[in-house]
C-alpha cells in the first residue's frame, strides 16, 4: 500500500502526533514510528516527511534516529541532533545512541 509522503495527509499527521510524544531524553527510530502510525516498513516515507518539516517546527526532530542508534542526518544536522540529544541527557558513543536504553517504542 503506497503511503503519501504529502505533509498533509492522514499518515504525516499521525507520524507528527507519534513525534510529538517522544518525551525528552528518549528516541524512536524511523521505523518504530512508521510501524507506531500502523504503516510497518515505511520507514523511508518518515524520514521524507521529516525533510519536509518547515523551519523552525516545533516537532522533536532530533529525537528521531536510524534503528542502529546513528543520525539518519549527514554533517552539521547531525551534529546538531546529537548535541540536542546529549543536552537531554541521551548518552552517545561514537555517534551511537543505545537504542536497548533511549528508545521511547521498540
């Protein structure tokens, strides 16, 4: 079954409700959220909705992550989100988040 990655259709806004509830020192990964918002193995589409987010968006991006504990972000973005992370707490090593310790859904 396609999903749209359309920022305004049914599945975006049940993966940003999902986002919203990712409390603070906790992550999800792409994959835990898709399969949260009942779409298993769309994880893909999460992260192109995520790319879509506006500026500025109050949604907890950065709590967000691949499903080996990495930044699914290259560069200076994911060093940003792992900054973000550590200042809530979140432990990385060597670029790694403990997904067994931090993930908020498995």
């Amino acid at each position: 079954m396609p999903v749209a990655v359309d920022p305004q259709s049914e599945f975006a806004h049940a993966v940003y409700q999902i986002m919203a509830a990712i409390p603070p020192g906790k992550v999800a990964s792409y994959g835990a959220i898709a399969a949260q918002a009942g779409f298993p193995r769309h994880a893909r589409f999460v992260g192109r909705l995520m790319g879509t987010l506006p500026k500025g968006s109050k949604l907890p991006w950065w709590r967000v992550i691949r499903s080996d504990g990495r930044s699914g972000m290259t560069g200076a973005a994911a060093e940003r989100q792992l900054t973000r992370l550590v200042a809530e707490g979140v432990i990385v090593i060597g670029g790694r988040v403990d997904m067994r310790r931090y993930a908020a859904f498995l």
